[in-house]
C-alpha cells in the first residue's frame, strides 16, 4: 500500500523569476540579498551585549556551478564565501530592511500570477497548467523543485473507533517508560454513526472516523485548498464550535471503509501515479530503482538536488506534475536491497533487522 512519507512535492514557482525580481531589487536599493539576511540576523538577536561579539558574517553563496563530484541525491554545488558587517544598532538594520521593502514592493508587477501551484494537487477548481508566469521558459522550469516531505506525526485511529495522539514515538524511548517524558491523548467518542468495514455493516465513532477519513482526503487530494485568506470554515474554529458534516460527501464516501478493495485501490493507483511522475520530472531519492550503490551513477540526474531532470520539456513538467494528486507516493521497499554489505556482515550483528528500514 502506498504512504504518506517521504512524499516528493512540487515545490511551486515564485510569482516572478525570484533571481530576475531580486536583482532588481539589489540594484534599486543597493542592499545584496544575502547582505539583507545578515541583517535580520541584528534583528532577531537584538542590541550587541558583549563587545566580543563578532563584527562581520560570512555566508557560502552557490555560483550556479557545479563540482565533478556528484552526491546521491544530485549534483554538488560550487560555493564562493561572501562576508558582510553587522549593522551597529537595532535600528540601523531595521531602516536597511525597511529599504529593501519599499524596493521590493515598487518593483512587482505580477499581481495575476499565483503565489504557489502546491494547491492544484488538492481538489481545486483551476489546474496547474491555467498558472502564468513572468520570465523566460528556462526560468520556470528551473522554478520546479521536489523536496522531501517527513509527517512527524503521533497519531493512531483504530478500528475508525479510538484516537491516540500525543508525543510519544514507536521506539524505545518512548515506550518503555524510563526514557523520554510523554503524553497522550485517547478519545473514544460515544457518538456513533452507522458505515462499514470491510464491506461488512459496522459501527464507528464519530470523531476518529471523520478524522481519519478527512486524513485519507488529504493523502488522496480530495479536499479543496484552504485558502486563508477568505473566510474561516467550520474546521478552523476551536470547540465546542462543531465541524460541519462532510459524511454525506462523494469524497468521503470513497475513503468511509478503510479496508474495502475499492479504498485500497485508490490508495495504492494513486501512490504509484504520483511516484511515477515524481521519478520521470525529479528522480527522487529514495527509490526502488536503485538497489545498489551502482546504480546510483546512471539513476541520479547531474543538477541540484531536487530540480527537474535535464531535457524535460517544460509543457511536459506542467502536464504530469498537474496530475499529482494528493501527497502519496509508494515506499520504496526495494531501495538498495541487492547492496548485501548494507545489511549483511559483522557490523551489524545484533542489531534490529528493521534498522535498516530508516537509514
């Protein structure tokens, strides 16, 4: 079956060419952007206390240059080191940002282009393909980046009747009791509504099956995009403000019955499209296609880790990436299991055998 983590997701294109709007920026106030970020840095530790305190900062600044050596996630970054002062006070760095601001805001001429595509995986009502953009065709295409998404959540639904949901991790120390301190919430709702399990009728508690359903609608893309910017719906209200009733819903209907062949079916078809387009546009890592360290050399593309594959035409990037739906991917089980040294040998006597399932 497919899950939710690590899921690659379409990390959207900025409203303009980001590098072509802050040069713009850098020229028209005479700040560099990563000037500006040393600046903040004034800003959010405050007023110089010690007179050791450092005077400059120097970042690593890529050069949009690649070294021979590539890593297994992508190709390695030439880097240059730039070195900026500390602003004296407070209130110096504040007018540097506030300069950079006014120049940012005088500079944007791109008010009907959208600020992310990341909706359009949702039930939205325009697709990815509707999005416009100012900048040239290489630009966007270089706009397109996966990342790795890693849900560190503590929730378990049973038998869509009792919610567990708290700190604690499944390991040792969390369950064994003399490592990390934990809590814990179990709810077992005594409002029941009628569905099924199996195919079989069966009765579920209101608040972990509606939960774990609006999670599956989530996972599958089948919830519409909040946007906050417009009105608050029911789910954003805090208790005892109740949620609206979403059980009669189409969509909800197709994830009511957790272990029927038609859920798991759309769970695993849809899974296993999203990892297709994520393996042709991005080649993420993990994947079942490497099952060794060898196969690194012909699998991994030569670009920056996580941008698009070199010769992808870009109406081809907008149509398959505007078929993502939901965040599922499938796990790659098969990742480097013909590598035996990486789980095999005297290294790793007495160690969990599932250890290598999380490295």
């Amino acid at each position: 079956m497919g899950y939710v983590e690590p899921a690659p997701s379409p990390r959207p294109p900025h409203r303009q060419s980001i590098e072509s709007y802050i040069r713009k920026i850098e020229e028209q106030s005479g700040i560099a952007y990563h000037q500006l970020n040393v600046v903040l840095s004034r800003l959010w530790v405050g007023e110089r206390m010690n007179p050791d305190d450092p005077k400059e900062v120097s970042v690593s600044i890529p050069t949009g240059q690649s070294l021979a050596e590539q890593s297994t996630s992508g190709a390695k970054p030439v880097l240059k080191s730039e070195t900026y002062p500390l602003p004296e006070s407070v209130a110096e760095a504040q007018e540097v940002v506030d300069r950079w601001e006014r120049v940012a805001r005088s500079v944007r001429s791109d008010e009907d282009v959208a600020d992310n595509v990341v909706q359009h995986m949702l039930h939205d009502r325009t697709s990815l393909l509707d999005e416009k953009w100012l900048g040239t065709e290489d630009e966007e295409r270089n706009a397109y980046v996966s990342e790795l998404l890693y849900i560190h959540s503590k929730l378990m639904i049973v038998d869509d009747r009792r919610v567990i949901m708290g700190s604690a991790n499944l390991n040792d120390r969390s369950q064994k009791g003399d490592g990390d301190s934990e809590i814990a919430l179990v709810v077992q709702d005594g409002d029941m509504i009628d569905s099924t399990m199996n195919g079989e009728p069966y009765q579920v508690g209101r608040f972990a099956a509606t939960l774990r359903r609006k999670l599956y609608r989530e996972h599958l893309g089948l919830i519409p995009p909040q946007d906050c910017a417009g009105r608050p719906d029911s789910f954003m209200h805090a208790a005892p403000h109740p949620n609206e009733d979403e059980t009669e819903g189409a969509e909800d209907e197709a994830v009511a019955d957790p272990i029927s062949d038609a859920t798991i079916g759309l769970w695993e078809t849809t899974a296993r499209a999203n990892r297709e387009i994520f393996t042709e546009i991005f080649r993420p890592v993990p994947t079942n296609l490497i099952r060794s360290w060898n196969d690194y050399e012909n699998y991994v593309p030569k670009v920056m880790t996580g941008h698009v594959v070199p010769d992808v035409p870009l109406q081809r990037i907008k149509e398959r990436l505007s078929q993502v739906r939901g965040a599922l991917v499938e796990c790659p089980m098969d990742f480097l299991i013909d590598q035996k040294d990486f789980v095999e040998g005297p290294e790793w006597h007495g160690l969990n055998p599932t250890l290598p399932i999380y490295i």
